[in-house]
C-alpha cells in the first residue's frame, strides 16, 4: 500500500490529509506531467454532509492508476512508497493532480 496525503480538503473523503474511501484511482492515461493527472475518486465536500458509507481515514491505501506514462504505475498500479496529492479548492476531480507522478 501506498502512504498517502491530501491536499484535496474540499473532498468529500478527506479527513486531516488522510482518505475515508479506503482506496482511489488516478487518471491520466497519456500524461506527460502531474498537470495531466486527477483523482477520479474526488467528491466534492458539500457542507457538513456525513461520511456513513465510508470506513475511518487511512494514511496508507490502495491506490489504482491510469497514468501508464507514470514510473510509479506497475500492472495499473502505484507502487510509490508515497504519494500527494493536491487540488486545495477543488470543486471537481480535473481540479487535482497527482504531485508524485514522474514520467518514463
């Protein structure tokens, strides 16, 4: 599992940079930088709506990835010991991008 911290605090799943969704997915299929790059699994935070369908926030999770071009993606995968992730006022996953991305 990949040790992870959000920047993302308008997401809907973050909890003190940690993530309640227990894993996510980071597009970005012909990414040459991390501007190229998302997390798909953003939900935008609206007000103080409950997290009743989420588990307890994990510092290390899961974490699926379509950015092919990325030397961290192994078999749709990210084996970076750590990654960030940022998009501070994000209202939509577009809005966030994977800062560890590293092209091939």
């Amino acid at each position: 599992m990949t040790r992870l911290e959000c920047a993302v605090t308008n997401c809907f799943y973050n909890d003190d940079k940690c993530c309640c969704k227990g894993d996510i997915m980071i597009e970005g299929r012909g990414a040459q930088n991390a501007k190229d790059t998302c997390c798909s699994s953003f939900r935008e935070k609206r007000g103080d709506s409950a997290r009743n369908s989420v588990s307890e926030p994990k510092k290390n999770i899961d974490v699926d990835c379509k950015a092919c071009n990325c030397v961290h993606n192994k078999d749709c995968k990210c084996d970076a010991e750590k990654i960030g992730i940022t998009g501070t006022k994000a209202c939509h996953c577009a809005e966030t991008e994977c800062m560890t991305f590293c092209c091939k």
